[in-house]
C-alpha cells in the first residue's frame, strides 16, 4: 500500500506541475478537482465570467491525456446536443446512431445554468448511471467519465436555478473566487500575449487514475470517523442534536444520504492527496463545504439575514464533537 501510494503521489504531483505550466495559484482547486476525479464524482465550479474555470478542466483533461468535450449551454440548446441522436437512412430503411459530445472522459458543461431545466436533466442518466439512452438502445460511456459544470453566480442575468435533483449529483460544488493581486501579476505576465501557452505537457494516463481508484477504497477509516461524518450530516437535518436549534429556521432541508456518502468518499480521497494512508477528522473537514454546501436548502429568512450554506456548516462544524465520548 505504502509503496503503490508513494509511485501514485509522485504522479499527483507531476499533474499539479503540469497544470501550473498554465494555470497560476488554484492549488487548492486543483487538489479537490483531482480528489474528485479519484473518487468518481463530479463537480460543480461556480464563480464569476474570466477566472480560468474552464482552462482549468481543460488542463486537467490535458494533463491526463483524456478525451475531453466542451458543452456551451445556451438558452436554445436541446437534449440531443449533448446525447446525440438517431438519424432514419433512407438509403438503408435504418436508423444511424450519432452520438453526442458527452461520449468522452471529461465533459465540460459550461455555463450549465444559461439553459433550460430540460436539458439540465439530460445529464442527470450521464452522471448518475455512466450511460445513455437513444431510441431504444443504451450506451455506455466512457471510463473514467466525469462531468464538470461550470456556471455563473445565479444573480447574472440569463441564468436559471439548476433543480435540486441535479445539482444533487454533483460531489462538490466549488466556488472559484478572484486571485491575488500577486496572481493576477504572474497572469498578467504569462498570459498577455498574443498566442498564450494554454496546452499542458500529458504526464499520466486514465489507467492510472483507475488504480488510484483502487487506493481510494482501501484508505482505513475508523468507525469514529464514520459516526463523525453521521452526526455533521445529521446537524444539517436536525441542528438541535448539534445543540443548535436557533439555526433551525435557517434550513428548509437538510443534506440527504448521499451527502453521507460523498463525504467519506471525499475524506478518504483527499486522505490520498495528502500521501497518507488512513483518515483523520481533518480529512472529514477539508471537504465537508465542498460536499455539503449545495445539498442545504436555506430559507428566506437565512437569505434575508444574508446567511448562506456556508456560514450554517461553520456553526455545525464547530458544535459537532469529533468523538462521541
């Protein structure tokens, strides 16, 4: 385990060397959308037009040598723009499956939220079963298959709310904020140009993220972590049993049990990027407003004393003991 762990660090860190030939700072980004790749999750990047969020998927993609798609959402998009379609031949009497972008390994949907709630959906078999349906027949998708959204802060004009049942199926939702001032300089001086690099040098394959894979189901995790994780999802449910009730009319519903799920996926993933082999509670918060944030519904009330998810998990995070005793 220790040694497997040792070569796989070793190549982590080649992909984050590779992804700094083009995107300058977002380690941090960089780390949790690798933690998410290893866990077989999706993502969900929100933050404001122009801050790389998608030569940041395209890096990645670069970096691992995948077959990577971009999606444009638009307000005219249809289902069959991201799935395909059947195409009758007359010629033949036959109908010709012609499939659409998200037949690849990483998937960018960008601006996710510009279009419609149908086509929003159509992801949902995608993301959830890694296959498709047209017409009568079902495809598989490629493996490892990954959907990464981005989308606009919801209050830009031409955006729409993504329903609860897909955003849900994103592991994380990560917010992208601006850089530094220092960043923005290094930015400024690498990307000013008429013809900027923006290619990254491929430095590890998707065979070697299936292995990973295997190294992320085999992290030790103690039954204390797990009651740990129990109690932060049941705190967003039932605050009081966190011995915060006041918090109680902030939340319309808490996270659901796939939240339970992705949190210890999570955990166990970035126990992984740290080169370590069990978890530890640290681990558990490190990824707990990246798993939890979009899966609380807040109230109006929480809106109007200008209260979000995040602030909520603070208070629950502090309150909920690590150990039972």
């Amino acid at each position: 385990m220790k040694e497997k762990l040792a070569e796989m660090s070793t190549k982590l860190n080649s992909i984050r060397e590779s992804i700094s030939e083009v995107i300058i700072g977002q380690q941090d980004l960089v780390d949790k959308l690798l933690t998410a790749l290893l866990c077989n999750g999706h993502v969900l990047l929100e933050g404001v037009p122009g801050i790389a969020k998608t030569m940041m998927v395209n890096s990645l993609a670069g970096a691992l040598n995948a077959q990577f798609s971009r999606i444009q959402f638009t307000p005219d998009l249809l289902p069959g723009d991201l799935i395909g379609t059947q195409i009758y031949r007359q010629e033949t009497g036959e109908f010709e499956t012609r499939t659409g972008p998200i037949f690849a390994n990483m998937v960018l949907a960008d601006e996710i939220n510009r279009s419609p709630a149908k086509v929003q959906s159509a992801l949902l078999e995608a993301m959830q079963e890694h296959q498709v349906t047209l017409g009568h027949d079902t495809h598989k998708l490629p493996e490892p298959f990954m959907v990464l959204a981005t989308q606009n802060p919801i209050e830009q004009e031409g955006t729409y709310a993504l329903p609860e049942a897909q955003v849900d199926r994103f592991m994380f939702k990560l917010i992208v904020d601006y850089p530094t001032m220092d960043e923005e300089h290094a930015i400024l001086k690498r990307m000013a140009k008429t013809a900027p690099k923006t290619a990254v040098s491929p430095v590890a394959t998707l065979d070697d993220i299936l292995e990973m894979r295997t190294l992320v189901d085999a992290m030790y995790l103690d039954e204390k972590i797990e009651r740990y994780i129990l109690r932060l999802v049941a705190a967003t449910r039932d605050p009081a049993s966190c011995g915060l009730p006041e918090l109680k009319p902030y939340i319309r519903f808490g996270a659901s049990p796939r939240a339970t799920i992705y949190l210890t996926l999570a955990a166990r993933g970035h126990a992984l990027i740290r080169g370590e082999t069990f978890v530890v509670p640290d681990d558990v918060k490190a990824v707990l407003h990246d798993v939890v944030r979009h899966r609380i519904a807040i109230s109006y009330r929480a809106e109007a004393e200008g209260l979000n998810s995040d602030a909520l998990l603070d208070r629950i995070v502090n309150s909920v003991p690590i150990d039972e005793g």
